[in-house]
C-alpha cells in the first residue's frame, strides 16, 4: 500500500465515522493521524513554510555588517527584493542560503 492510498483508506474511515455519529470522536482521531502522516519519514510532503521578508536594518544584523553595505551592494546581492517606491527587503530563506554558501 502507498502512503497516497493508506491517507484515503484512512480519511474514508474518518467520513464513516462522522456519518454513523460514533461516540468517541474517531473522526478527530483519524484526521490527526492524517495530520502526522504529512511528517512520516521527518519531511513534511509540501506545504513549504512562507518566506519572510526582512527590512534591511534586520538583515544587516544577521550579516554582521552595517546597512549601508547593503545598501551599496543591493544590486549584487541576489536575496534582496525591489519593490515600488525604492523599497528593498530582504528574503530570510535567500539570505540563509547565501550565507551558507560563504
């Protein structure tokens, strides 16, 4: 059995449940089992976290450097962002990838 066909046998089972109106809340149960199935194996199969976007005073500290680096270098550095207006931000999982490769 797949982990694709073991999910539907077991969120079929949580519709009969809920349908037959079983006492003990057996549908709760099968549905959080669903919910810990999406981490078998410690990898959670999608549903990637959202990226959080850093002004550049947060990601000069996690640099070490000063803002006006970045500011100076924005147009180098592939983990910043340009918005409208001159804004510029910083993606947190761009910068940690950039980090790790240094």
């Amino acid at each position: 059995m797949t982990r694709a066909e073991w999910a539907a046998r077991l969120e079929a089972r949580a519709a009969e449940a809920e349908q037959l109106g079983a006492l003990a809340p057996v549908a709760a149960v099968l549905r959080n089992v669903l919910a810990e199935l999406e981490t078998v194996d410690g990898l959670p199969t999608a549903r990637p976290a959202p990226d959080v976007m850093l002004t550049l005073a947060e990601a000069a500290e996690r640099l070490n450097v000063p803002k006006r680096w970045l500011t100076e270098n924005r147009h180098q550095l592939p983990f910043l962002k340009h918005y409208a207006r001159g804004t510029v931000r910083a993606s947190a999982a761009d910068l940690a990838r950039w980090i790790a490769t240094r």
